[in-house]
C-alpha cells in the first residue's frame, strides 16, 4: 500500500464553480485503504481553523482520492471558527455536525458507501517538521495506535496546550 500525501491540490471541474477552488498546497495524508482498526485512517493540517474556508479543499480532495462521495462532516463544535451548517460540493451540500463530547483533534468525513473516514486535525500553528513526520506516519499503517500515540511518535504534544480563562489573566494581573 502506498502512502498517499497529497501537497498541491489539483483544480476542479468547470461543472464545481459553485465550489471555491484551492490554489494553495493542501497539506493532507490518507491511508490508501483505510483500515478498521486504525483508530484514524490519515492527517489533515489546515491552514487555519477557518471551517468555511478549510473544509470544501478537504471535501474535494478525499472524494476524489478514495472516489466516494462525502456526505458529513463530523468535528468538535469548540476547534473551529466561522462553522457552516452546510458546505457547497460539486452540486451538492455537505451537512456540518458539530459537538463539544467528541475529540477536538479528530475530524470525521461519511459516506454514501463505505466506512467513515476519521483524520487528525494537525493544529494550524505547528511547526512544519512535526507536522510533515505527523502527515508521513498517519499515512501508514496505524491500527493500535492512539491520536495520543501518533503525535508522540511524531513529536507533538498529545493535549492542545490550555488556553488561559478570563478568570486566570484578571487573577494574575496586578492592579496599578
């Protein structure tokens, strides 16, 4: 099986005009047969947490690697900014589910047939060595290995570093 790292995007048909076309790299790595086991079957890193702006690129670059049909899109309601309820694809419109209870690192994409494909989100500000040793080992083989267990072995911290409370800054700042 061959990794498949997809770094430029090719364009879209003249029948997806409705679609936004991606003129940049799109920095994604899928597992040409995803494997059951595998508790995610490839890596994503967007250039940003933009959904609107991010997802039709992903959208269009999985239909076309694993020739299927992306129906919905599952991801943490929390890790994503400007979230549509709907997406444009290629004539038709891509349902967005969003919840706080799953995963923040994880994105889901369903299809007409076929498994669910689950992608680990790569956080947009990681630096590109961790990121392309994280887009070369999700594009093995990974059954047994955890999200935790992948960004290890590739450098990354496990946990999305904490972002401070309003609570916190006003407690640790000193009134003059």
């Amino acid at each position: 099986m061959t990794l498949t790292l997809l770094s430029r995007l090719a364009p879209l048909s003249s029948a997806s005009s409705a679609i936004p076309r991606a003129n940049s790299a799109l920095r994604l790595s899928l597992h040409p047969v995803p494997n059951r086991r595998a508790m995610v079957n490839g890596a994503w890193w967007p250039y940003s947490r933009n959904a609107a702006a991010e997802l039709p690129g992903l959208i269009a670059a999985v239909d076309r690697l694993l020739d299927r049909v992306t129906l919905r899109i599952s991801v943490h309601g929390d890790t994503w900014q400007g979230l549509p309820r709907r997406i444009p694809a290629r004539g038709r419109q891509i349902r967005i589910n969003w919840s706080c209870h799953t995963d923040p690192r994880l994105i889901t994409l369903s299809f007409a047939t076929g498994e669910p494909v689950v992608l680990l989100v790569i956080p947009c500000s990681t630096a590109a060595d961790a990121a392309q040793a994280t887009l070369i080992l999700t594009g093995q083989d990974t059954a047994g290995l955890t999200p935790d267990d992948i960004l290890t072995l590739a450098s990354l911290p496990s946990r999305p570093a904490a972002r401070p409370s309003l609570r916190t800054v006003t407690a640790g700042s000193s009134a003059g």
